[in-house]
C-alpha cells in the first residue's frame, strides 16, 4: 500500500490550491506534484505553492524539472512579453500537448509510488482552447486508463465554475487571495490573460 492517497497536480493556482484544501477536508495524504516546464513564472509559482499548500503536504512536494522540453519555443508561457509593447492574444501562450505531458508524468509518478489516483483541478468552464484542456479530452483519457487498470484519474471539479470553486476556498478557508495564476506577467497578475481573466471574474462574483 501507498502512503498516499493520491497524487494532486499543483501549480498554486486557485483551483488547484483549493482543491488541496478539499483533499486535506477528506483527511486525505496527497503528493503535490510541481512542473518546472521553463515557465517564466516558475519562480513565483513555485514560491506561491510552497506558501498556499496545506502544511500537512508541504514536505509532499515534489519537483518535476521538464524544461528542456519546451526549450526553443517562442510561447509567450515560457518567454515573457513586454506588456508594454507586445500585443498578446491567447494562441500565443499555447505550448503544444502541455497538459498531455503533465498527465503522462503524473501517472508514471503514480504507478511507480503505487498511488492510485491523480487528481487534477481542471474545470470545464475555464476559458483554456488547447485539446487536451476538453472534457472530450479528459472523457477518451479516463477510457484509457480504464484499459489499463492501474491509476484512475479523478476530476472532482469538472462540472464546476469558477465561482463555485472560490465560494468553496472560502468555505474551506483555503488562501485564494494569495494564490498566482498569471500566464503572460512572472510577477504580478496582468488582468488579461484567460487565466486571470478567469480568477478575477471568480473573485468579483463571491
């Protein structure tokens, strides 16, 4: 047996952090798992995970170094824009098969530690366009993995919105004011990129 329960995928981005904060409410032991994928805003993700985490997962957290994958891409999540100067729209954050790739390590950790379920923060009304960001995506990967019977991927925020996942941070006291989110700033939250564009219509709502 595994002293896990299962293994989370975060990024301490809100959902993902309330959505530790809703394992540990299940008295559930969960290993964090962190992508460096050459983001520049890898440092104040990772220094924002490390401060928002529940502290009974804290010393959980693990560190996937991908970088060199994604090295050579002009993807404006890995090479940061002059906000100043530079018209960002959303195709150019996309960096090819992303979440396919988180996915595929997630479950390898998993099999490996002998953990069975990896759980992700995915909401279906997030305003991501990549495929393999879809609930089609996540439907053909949960038949799958199905085949296999190993590790089973588990989506408890699938049919949420974003408010409803704020409005549950709060009811578990989980720090979504403090969490980080931006895709196209390292430092600060842009207000323009779906992702904070998401988080602030969340948080003006509740």
């Amino acid at each position: 047996m595994s002293q896990y329960h299962g293994l989370l995928m975060a990024s301490g981005g809100m959902d993902s952090t309330v959505m530790a904060y809703w394992l540990k409410s299940q008295g559930k032991n969960i290993l964090p798992l962190f992508f460096d994928y050459g983001q520049h805003c890898m440092g104040n993700e990772l220094e924002t995970l490390k401060s928002v985490l529940p502290k009974e997962y804290k010393e959980n957290l693990r560190i996937i170094n991908i970088k060199d994958i994604y090295s050579g891409t002009n993807s404006a999540s890995v090479v940061e824009p002059d906000l100043w100067k530079d018209d960002i729209v959303a195709d150019d954050l996309y960096l090819p098969f992303r979440n396919m790739l988180f996915f595929s390590i997630a479950f390898t950790i998993a099999e490996i530690n002998n953990i069975k379920y990896v759980y992700s923060a995915f909401i279906d009304s997030n305003l991501a366009k990549e495929v393999d960001c879809s609930v089609e995506f996540f439907n053909r990967l949960e038949h799958l993995l199905r085949l296999y019977k190993t590790v089973n991927i588990e989506l408890p925020f699938k049919d949420f919105s974003k408010k409803d996942v704020a409005q549950l941070g709060l009811k578990l006291n989980a720090p979504i004011m403090e969490t980080f989110s931006c895709q196209a700033n390292s430092k600060v939250h842009c207000g323009a990129c779906p992702n904070c564009v998401d988080r602030l219509r969340a948080l003006e709502s509740i």
